[in-house]
C-alpha cells in the first residue's frame, strides 16, 4: 500500500503541476486556506483554472477509490489463483471508476494493480516480524526526515518532526514518500496496551507542500473518526485550535500494519516559517492548568481556597479547590459537600475544559454563582493524574496505571495522587457534620456524542429515581447533554471506578456518576447534523452542569431578580432558556415535570 501511494501522489502531482491547476498560496491567505487547501480571498485564481488541493472533491475521490481498492486487494494477498483472480478484479473496478480521470491517472490504478502483487510477496516476507511500534521508547526530538540515502545538506520541504514537549506524543516517522509519512503513536508509559493520544509539531515546511500523514498503530477499533471526527491544527501565526476539514481524513483497518486501524488526514502547508502543531484533540496541559490556579489565586477570593492535597509519582502537584462562603468552613456548622474530579485518563483534555467551566462559574459574580457558594461547598480535583498528562500518555500513569481502576486499593507510592484524594473522601464520609451528596467524575469518550452520564444500579428503586433526577435536571439546562445515552449499569469490568467504589462505599443519600463528553461533537433535538465542540464548547457544558445544582436544590427563589436581569447575556449564562436539553429519542419520561422553583433564564 505504500508503493501505492509513492506512485500515485507522484503521478498524480505531475499531472497537475504540468497542466498548471497546483498554484502556490499566497502568504497573506486566510486561515481557512491551510486547512482546505483553497486560495485566500485576497488572491485571484489562475486564468481558466479552477483552485486545486487536498480538499477538491476529485482528489478526495480518488484517494477514497484508492484507500478501498488497494486496502481490499492487500487483504486477497497469497491465498492462491482465485484470491488472484479477485485482486484483478478490484483492480478493473478502480479502472472503471475513475474512467473521468485524467488519463495518467488511469494509467496509475493500472500501476497500482501490477505493483499491488509485488508489494503482497513483500509484505508476505516481512508479515511476521515485530512492527515498529513494539520498539518505541519515547518521543521524536527535532527528527529531520529524509529521503532514504540522502546525505546532501537539509532543505526546505525536508519535515522535522518533534513532540518532546509537554503533553507530546509521537514515537516514530517512516518516510514513505515525499508526499507521505507514516506516524506511530507512543504507547504510554509502562503500558503498550494504550495508543490513542498523538501531539505534535512540524516545522520546516515549504511553502504549497502537501502531504499524508498516516497514523497507523492505534489501539482502538471503534473511533469517531468514523463519524466525522478530524484532528486539530494550529500553527505559529494562527494559534487558535481549529479541525482539519473531514473529507480530508480516512479512517481505515490497514493490512500493511498488523490489521491496525490507520488515520490517514491530508494537508497542505502554506506558510514556511510557521510551525505546524498537529494532536488528536484540544490539548490541556498541567502547565495551563497551574497558570490558571495561580491566576485564580491572584484574585485573593475569600470563597476560593488551593491547597496541595498531594504530590504525584513524578513530584507534579496534586491540587484541590474548595470554593463556597467562607462561613460554610466552621467546624461546627453541617456542610453540604459536591466533589468533583477530573482527568484520571490524561488523554481526555476536554474533561479539563469541562472542569475549567465549572470553577469559572462557581467563582464568578453570577447570581445564580453567588446563591451556591452560599448553600453548597465544592469541592474540585482538576488533574487526578498530573504526570499521565504531563507526559502525554491517554490513559496511564506514569508507572503503567489505569488510575480509575484502583480505587478500591489504591497505593500510596504507586498510585499516589489516588490515594490522597480516596483518603480525604473517606475522611469526610466519616465526618458526622459533613454529607457528601454529590461525586462527579469527568472524563471524554472516543466512540459516542453528545454529553451523558454513567449512575449506579441500587436494590432499592426510590433511590434509582432519585439517581435520574440530577441527569433530567442537566439535559434540560444544556443542549448538548444527551439523556438518551445516560445509563445505569453495574459493569464488573468498572468495579475499580470512583463511581462504582464510592457508589458502594457513601450513604444512600450520595449519588455517584462518571460524566462524559464526546471528543467530537454533539446532535441537538431536532437536527441531523453534527455540531463540533470546541474549547468554549466544552467549557460551556462545565457552566451548565454548575448551574444545574441550582435547581437540583430548589434554589431558585433565592434568585435576585434584578441583579439577574444584567446577567441574561452573561457568558455564564449557559443557554438562554432552560429546558432545552437534548431529549431526542427518548419520548416524555414519565415524572418528567418542571422542578419546583425553576424558573427560565
């Protein structure tokens, strides 16, 4: 499959530089230009040519025919004349497909299907030695790609590749081609089982370059790549995050890397003295995250307290917030406790956005901010797992650790940062003047949309009901947050959880629930189309599920209307109306009502 790309991107490049329809980019083109290939709005077209690159419909066309074509024949490889027969025909059928190509392109399927038979006797020679991945040992550091055998001095168009850099994640590069690259994610520490995370940076570009970057060692089979999902770009000059258009990305099982599923994504750079910054989502790194306590800090609030709970493995801060009036913190008075944490799997930054709403709405001057300081203590763990994310693992410790698998023991130098906060939840369900009601674990989910939530199964079915109400409450609060997908289960594979381990371990007046966002997008009631999250995006679910507490408590005649009333616009304000949630599918759940109090805002 390889030789198949060398060939065809070649040709195909020929055909279009020499009919002059592949122009440069200007240097001023605007961003949308970098990431579909188009011209800038500045720049005027050639004379009788229509803008050309990755993205055009013809080119994306022929990659699809390609990927199938020669994915399905690699798989017939060596199993005999029939197996043969088979290869020839998907060959004839690319053929027939692109009979409105340009003719040199037609003559490259038919390349491609005499080389698809040399490159099966190669991958048959080389099908049983290890793969590449099983050697990664750390990221790629300022890695200048080459052609094989060139020893002249380094120019422009050769790729550096580096993610040695926090949050980094990238542990090798093969050169396929000058158009093609082929990436292997960095399994995580300790643990080869996980490769999902990928965060990196490309520099020495020259200018109209384009190329394919292959990621081919994923560890998972389902992937909402599948769905429309595309990684996120950013570069020098353009440093806000913004996803690769979706018909430049294909997600495919390849045969040529142990049957693992491959991301391809196309892209073309414009700028040369930019550096490109690819990853498989938002990136949220301990580092903002310590700028941004230390900011909070800063403000000197009376109703925001940091401390240290613990330190992890690697000596990186295990922090914890509480934000409530200060008058709450008497040791005689009864307290009235929600817990929250986030990133135990380091790989899943949008619980970060998320847990980032959340505290910025609680200590906010919104009204509804003020109403809950008052009634209720929070109490918030932002990163369980600071050396997992500092090190750009997706779903371990630094020592190899699924942490939300161990919190039924957790230990205290191996999982330490697990251990402190279990340890302090313990303490408090032990406090006779503390009830801890609430305990909300954040996390992203790689194969569903929308928001939902993980509850517990009870023997008692009133306390069940009273488990749905806090979900009803948020799905009408935030549009994005999907009831239908909420569900209630006793999964033994998630005994080790902090839902299932502190589901089993609080009163019956605790209620314990893993939350979870979709890496890509969300469906609202009533619509088909997908709508991508962004940063804001997810920090906006936060607000929506600090504001619902609101109602879950029957706060809202506490409400000063007037002061409200300067707040509607408010970016705190979630949505503008309440009851809104996503709801499609799931019929009127019976006892569904307007909770007494709540009132539109």
């Amino acid at each position: 499959m390889k030789l198949v790309f060398l060939f065809y991107c070649a040709i195909y490049f020929l055909i279009r530089l020499s009919d002059g329809s592949i122009y440069p980019l200007t240097p001023s083109a605007l961003a949308p230009s970098w990431l579909d290939g188009s011209r800038g709005k500045s720049s005027e077209p050639m004379p009788g040519k229509e803008p050309s690159a990755w993205a055009t419909s013809e080119f994306c066309e022929h990659l699809t025919i390609i990927f199938r074509h020669c994915s399905r024949g690699a798989r017939l490889q060596g199993r005999g004349e029939k197996k043969r027969r088979g290869r020839e025909q998907n060959a004839s059928q690319a053929r027939r497909r692109l009979g409105n190509a340009p003719s040199a392109s037609q003559a490259c399927v038919r390349l491609c299907g005499r080389m698809m038979e040399e490159n099966s006797r190669e991958h048959l020679d080389t099908d049983n030695e290890a793969g590449g991945e099983d050697a990664l040992v750390g990221n790629v550091n300022k890695l200048m790609v080459t052609p094989p055998g060139y020893t002249g001095p380094p120019k422009k168009g050769h790729i550096i590749f580096d993610a040695c850099f926090e949050s980094g994640n990238l542990g090798r590069v093969d050169y396929i081609s000058e158009f093609e690259f082929d990436l292997f994610i960095r399994p995580d520490t300790c643990n080869p089982r996980f490769r999902v995370w990928f965060n990196f940076t490309v520099e020495n570009v020259r200018e109209t370059q384009r190329v394919i970057f292959n990621i081919v060692n994923f560890s998972k089979t389902k992937s909402l790549y599948r769905d429309g999902m595309s990684p996120v770009v950013k570069s020098t000059s353009r440093p806000k995050w913004q996803r690769l258009p979706a018909k430049n990305v294909y997600y495919y099982r390849c045969p040529d890397h142990r049957r693992n599923y491959v991301m391809s994504f196309a892209f073309c750079f414009d700028r040369e003295d930019d550096v490109y910054q690819f990853a498989y989502c938002y990136p949220y790194t301990y580092s903002r995250l310590q700028h941004y306590l230390a900011s909070l800090e800063r403000r000197n609030l009376d109703y925001l307290q940091r401390e240290q709970l613990g330190l992890s493995v690697q000596q990186r801060r295990l922090d914890l917030l509480t934000i409530t009036n200060p008058a709450h913190l008497n040791h005689e008075r009864e307290k009235r406790v929600v817990f929250l944490t986030a990133r135990v799997h380091p790989g899943e930054s949008p619980a970060s956005f998320i847990c980032q709403g959340v505290i910025d709405f609680l200590v906010s001057q919104h009204p509804v901010a003020q109403v809950l300081r008052d009634h209720v203590i929070f109490k918030i763990v932002p990163m369980l797992n600071p050396d997992g994310v500092y090190l750009g693992n997706y779903r371990c410790s630094l020592m190899g650790f699924d942490l939300n698998r161990h919190w039924q023991d957790p230990s205290p130098w191996a999982h330490p940062t697990l251990h402190a906060v279990k340890q302090l939840i313990v303490q408090m369900n032990q406090d006779p003047k503390v009830s801890l009601e609430f305990y909300i674990d954040v996390h992203a989910h790689s194969t569903m949309m929308n928001g939902f939530m993980y509850g517990n199964v009870f023997e008692e079915e009133e306390r069940g009901q009273r488990q749905a109400v806090f979900p009803r409450l948020l799905c009408q609060n935030a549009p994005d947050f999907s009831l239908s997908s909420t569900s209630f289960n006793r999964d033994v594979v998630k005994a080790g959880t902090g839902r299932r381990f502190l589901g089993g371990l609080l009163d019956d007046t605790s209620y314990c629930y893993t939350l979870e966002v979709s890496f890509y997008s969300y469906l609202t009631a009533g619509n088909t189309s997908p709508v991508p999250y962004t940063e804001d995006g997810y920090m906006k679910l936060g607000r929506n599920v600090a504001r619902t507490f609101l109602d879950y408590y029957k706060l809202n005649n506490l409400i000063d209307e007037s002061k409200l009333t300067g707040h509607i616009n408010s970016p705190f304000d979630g949505t503008s109306t309440s009851h809104q949630g996503n709801n499609a599918g799931n019929g009127k759940v019976k006892g569904d009502r307007k909770p007494h109090g709540v009132r539109d805002y």
